[in-house]
C-alpha cells in the first residue's frame, strides 16, 4: 500500500508522519523540531504510561548547571511493548543518552526516539524507527514488524470476523508501506487555512479525548470485531472506543438520539463484505489540525479474507465542508494473537 494524497504539502507532510505505526497512537508531533540532537544525563525518574511514558533527565550545562528535562517517549504502551520495551529496562540514577528533538514551544521539552541505557543497551522508543548509538537495539521496527507469517491458525479457530485484529508495519527489510495507512484527504482551503493557524498545544489529543470517526479506524492500537445480539460490536482498543454495528433494527438514527463522535452506524452484508454506512457524526477534531463538520458521511467496507487470517478494509468519507472530494483510507490488520491491555490515558504526560 502506498499513500495516495492530494492537497498542499503541509498534508503531504502530515500523511508521511501518519505513516509511522506510533505516531497514529497519540497527539502530534509539530511542536519538535526536525533536528536530532543527543541528551547526557542522569535518568532521575519515569512514568510509564500511556499515551506515551515520560522521563526525568537531569543535565548538565557546559556552565556546570543541573536542568530538569522532561523527556517524552515516542512510542505508546502498546506499541513499545509489542516491540519488547517494558519498564524493567530503566533504573533512577543510571545515566543514559536520548536521542530526539527538541521542542520548539516549550523549554527543555524532548522527543526521544532511542535512549542509550548504561548498561550499553539501546531501546528503541519508536515503533517505526532503527537503533541510533549501536547496530541493534531493543525495540523498533525490526521487533515491532509482522506479517503473514506471524498470525494464528486462524483457519482452525473458524471465529470469522470476530477477534482481536493487529496492525502490521512495515518489514525491517524493505521500504515498501506493507501495512500502513493509505490516506487520500483533499482539505478544502477553508480546513486548510484552519490547520495554518493550528496550534500543536491545543491538540485534544492532549487532554486525553478519545477519537471519533472515522480516525479512530486508523490507530495502531488492536481492534476487537464481536458479535452483540444480531448486531456487530466493535472496539478500538486505543481508549476502548466502542462502535454497535446495527445489523438488525433501524437503518437511521433514532430521532431523540444525538450525534456522538463515532454516529449511528447501519450494516449489511454484500456476500463476503461488511459494509457499513454510518451518519450522526458530532462535529469533531479530525487529526493534527483539521476537523470535520457534521456534514460527514462514511461508507466503510470490510473484507475477510478465505483463510481468516487477514481483514481488509476500506472506508470512503464525504463531508462538503471539509473535502473537495470523497477522502478515502484504506488498510489492512492481521489475526496475530494478541490479547489487549486496557488503555488508560494520563494528561500529565504530554
């Protein structure tokens, strides 16, 4: 899959860090510089927990002055563990290297990609990303990648459409997109005039606010499709956002029910494919900048494939305040195993 975007280069630019397995679990990354910069100094603390865990640096200036640096993990508690990174690694009082950037709105901020523990061991703190101090690491895309290989017998289970389904990334031996996102997103200038004058400090996902359709259908975190009575449940496990398929009942919004940030969802089979048509979506954050009025209307499109081990799908969104033209996202999860950890969100570490 490769990415299909039309638009200005600010969206160009904004698919490509989509593109990244982690960076679709939390906020935006536009407060960072581009630049990549190393920290020395003494691990004081950390707080390991979502979105992503925080670190305490103490660093020394050439004037021999200590300063508190907060340090912010690329990754999600998801996606770093699923690579191998777990807390155990770090020790208070060890002194590490951080390679990251900086923040460009607020002092002695840092992004950190990979930190150098003084064991001489390197963790990678970015799902999408490679050792930076040795040849291997903890961690990163070489340990975070799967593909075909990797999933269940899925065949002999026979549970169809309903179970934990994973993100696969890109393969460690190539630079071909074999699971990311492919996002075609034609913003109207009005949206994009909106992003322009954005601010990354307002970013919702800062205050830990879940997302709503149709973004919550592309972050890297599993998903769980169940069946709930004649209807079909489904849970983004990045905040637990739950979605009812109505597949036996009314086939518009009840008239006393408000719109919600996932809407009212309607479906049908057409032979092996669920499609979902889904209508009363509030007024909501889009992602990295934009939104998307209440005008929105999504169309999704769901396929397992013969062998259950794959599940396709595709969505197309129309929303006249927002695009020129139908957007379209399409990707791809793998029935890999995996058993999801709730998700719990701290403001305090953004």
């Amino acid at each position: 899959m490769r990415a299909n975007v039309t638009g200005n280069t600010v969206i160009a630019l904004m698919v490509l860090t989509l593109l990244s397995g982690s960076a679709l679990a939390h906020h935006s990354r536009a407060e960072f510089a581009e630049q990549i910069e190393v920290l020395d100094g003494e691990l004081v603390s950390f707080n390991w927990s979502n979105p992503h865990p925080t670190f305490e640096l103490s660093v020394t200036t050439e004037d021999g002055i200590d300063e508190a640096w907060e340090v912010q993990g690329f990754g999600s508690m998801y996606t770093l563990r699923r690579g191998g990174v777990t807390a155990d690694y770090f020790s208070p009082g060890d002194r590490v290297r951080v390679a990251g950037s900086r923040s460009t709105r607020r002092d002695r901020v840092f992004l950190g990609h990979n930190m150098l523990l003084g064991s001489g061991q390197e963790v990678v703190l970015n799902g999408g990303a490679a050792p930076y101090f040795n040849q291997e690491g903890i961690g990163g895309l070489a340990n975070w990648a799967a593909d075909e290989s990797d999933v269940v017998d899925a065949e002999a289970e026979n549970l169809g459409l309903y179970r934990v389904w994973s993100q696969p990334h890109r393969s460690a031996e190539t630079t071909e997109l074999s699971g990311a996102i492919s996002l075609h997103l034609p913003f109207n200038e009005t949206r994009l005039a909106e992003r322009a004058a954005w601010d990354p400090l307002d970013d919702p996902d800062m205050q830990c606010m879940p997302k709503g359709m149709p973004v919550v259908m592309v972050t890297p975190h599993p998903f769980t499709f169940s069946q709930d009575g004649k209807n079909i449940r489904i849970v983004a496990h990045e905040y637990g956002v739950e979605r009812i398929i109505h597949l036996d009942g009314p086939v518009e919004a009840p008239a006393d029910m408000p719109p919600s940030n996932v809407g009212f969802s309607v479906g049908r089979w057409e032979g092996d494919t669920l499609v979902v048509e889904t209508t009363d979506i509030a007024t909501n954050y889009f992602f990295f900048g934009f939104n998307i009025s209440d005008n929105v209307d999504v169309v999704e499109r769901i396929t397992l494939s013969e062998d259950q081990t794959r599940l396709d799908y595709f969505a197309e969104f129309t929303d006249p305040d927002t695009f020129t033209e139908p957007a379209r996202i399409e990707r791809y999860w793998l029935a890999l195993g995996e058993t999801p950890e709730p998700y719990e969100c701290m403001v305090a570490n953004f």
